[in-house]
C-alpha cells in the first residue's frame, strides 16, 4: 500500500474514533473544531500531526499519531487565537531574518537545507506554506507584544548597575545543562496524575516514563533535550535545577499550559572570564527586558484563551 495513503487511512480511523468528523466541507474534509469565528478542519489535524512528526523525525504509525494528536490540535488552536489577535491590533512586520534562522534550524536538524526541507514536505504530502504561515505568526505575535507593552517595560538603573558590580567582582558559575524532559498537559486530572509519573520514573526509568505519559516532540527522542546553558534558562527553570546533581530529576515545574520533569544527565561549570562591562550591562539588560516580554506573552495570551469560545465539534 502507498505510504500516504496508509497515512491517511491512520489519521482518518483516528478522527472517527474522538467524534471530530462531524460537519463535511467536501471530499475527505471535515470541521473538528470552531476558534472564535476561524475553524479547524480534519485536513488541517492531519497536516500538523504529520508535520510534527516528520520535522521531529519520528516513525509514523498509529501510536505516534494517537500521542500527537492533543499537541496538533492544542498547537492549531493557538496560532488561530493568536492570528485573531495579530489582525486585530493590524500587526504586518516581523524581522524575517529571525524566520529565515529559524528554518535553517529545522532543515539542518534534518540533514538538508530548505530546498530540501521542501522536498521533504512534498514527499510527505504536508504543506510547507502551512507550516511558514505558524512561524510567521509566532514572529508576528513576538511583534504585538512589543509593540503593546514596550512603555511598560521599566528598567531600574541601581538594580542593572548592581548587577553588573556584582557579576564583575565575582564572575558568575556558567552551567551547560544537558537534559531530558517529560512534558504534560496542565490539566486537574494531571496534576492528579504526577504521583503516577513519578513511581514510573523510580521503578521503570526516566525513558519509560516518557514513552507513556510525555506529549511533548523531544518524545521522538526520548525526552532528550540537549545541551543548554543557564544563561538561556529562564527562573523557573534555574529555580528547579540549581540544586540538583547528574541524574536528578526536578520536582513538577507548572506553567499555563504544561507540566514539566526534568532530568538532567550531565552538566559542565565553568567561570566567565575576560569580562567586558559593557556588554555585560548590555546582556544584563537584553535579558531583563526579554523575561518581562515573555511575562507579558504569557500572561495576554492567557487572557485571550480565556475569553475565546473554542468548540470542539
């Protein structure tokens, strides 16, 4: 049997079974679900689970695609609340050098470069304008937020200026982070959960507690992250690992939307040296404003979800 159509035959199996095909649009298309006045489709579902899978390099099987189905719809739902946002506020501009990076990133993740990561697409029957369009919002969205609260972002001058005496006279600890994670959905039956997490973690291993409860696309490779340093980590991460050896495993780390554990398999400190004051200052201020973006991110997009009526038909 043909590779896509074996595919397709697995995706729409797997529609029937959660109830989504419900109102047809014409051949082998149907609305899943409503965002406000903007509608999600079966075609668009099977899109973003394969999309998933190929850019993160996993086997497509009817397992894969049951565990990707709620980061698929989850995902869609989220560029529609936020392109409903980005038409709203008439937001046009983006850097598209950060866009073009970041397509360079997936296709070198890949092996290829983005001639090839469009074949790749081709042969895979998904749509790589559709998968430009996400990226272009989340760039667009990057653009709102700025453009929304950049009066609010309030630098106090002692503070920056401690800081900088501070990391001067004594040279901060740089740790390079390699680490695996279990991603969950932020949800009470969840949080109900996380016991369970643990216990499997302790009597099966960090892999095998992936393999069953993680949702997250770093589940095609085990849960492995990769290397990342502190300086790239934001508080709440800092907060949950600072304390922690090779092999621990972080407490539950709660956000808006998901529940992370992680592990960390290695680590490697080291001190900043030859320090240059004014790109510490710089750094220093870049990263202050850039947490207080992403506060603001979080928190508007938060209010958005909240008050969006999404119907899953």
């Amino acid at each position: 049997m043909n590779l896509k159509i074996s595919i397709k035959i697995l995706l729409v199996i797997f529609l029937i079974k959660l109830n989504l095909i419900t109102i047809s649009l014409g051949s082998n298309n149907y609305i899943v679900a409503k965002v406000g006045n903007e509608i999600i489709t079966s075609l668009d579902v099977e899109n973003e689970i394969i999309t998933i899978l190929v850019t993160n390099k996993s086997e497509i099987n009817q397992d894969s695609i049951n565990k990707t189905k709620s980061i698929a719809m989850k995902g869609l739902v989220r560029t529609l609340i936020k392109k409903n946002e980005i038409k709203k506020y008439k937001i046009d501009k983006y850097n598209k050098k950060d866009l073009s990076n970041y397509i360079d990133k997936v296709a070198k993740n890949l092996g290829t470069n983005k001639s090839g990561l469009k074949e790749i697409f081709k042969k895979n029957g998904i749509s790589y304008k559709k998968y430009i369009t996400k990226y272009e919002t989340e760039f667009l969205w990057n653009t709102l937020i700025f453009q929304v609260y950049k009066n609010q972002i309030t630098i106090n001058a002692v503070e920056i200026e401690n800081e900088l005496n501070q990391r001067i006279a004594n040279p901060k600890k740089l740790i390079e982070y390699d680490l695996s994670e279990i991603e969950i959905e932020n949800t009470l039956e969840n949080k109900k959960k996380i016991k369970e997490v643990y216990e499997t973690i302790i009597n099966q291993g960090f892999v095998n507690a992936v393999k069953k409860f993680s949702i997250s696309s770093s589940l095609s490779n085990n849960g492995k992250v990769g290397v990342i340093s502190s300086n790239s980590l934001s508080e709440i991460y800092l907060n949950k690992l600072k304390d922690l050896n090779v092999g621990d495993v972080t407490k539950p780390i709660v956000t808006s939307e998901s529940i992370f554990i992680i592990k960390i398999n290695n680590l490697i400190t080291k001190k900043e040296e030859n320090l240059d004051p004014e790109k510490v200052k710089n750094l220093i201020i870049s990263k202050t404003k850039s947490d207080k973006l992403e506060l603001f991110s979080r928190s508007h997009y938060s209010n958005l979800e909240n008050t969006t009526l999404v119907n899953f038909l």
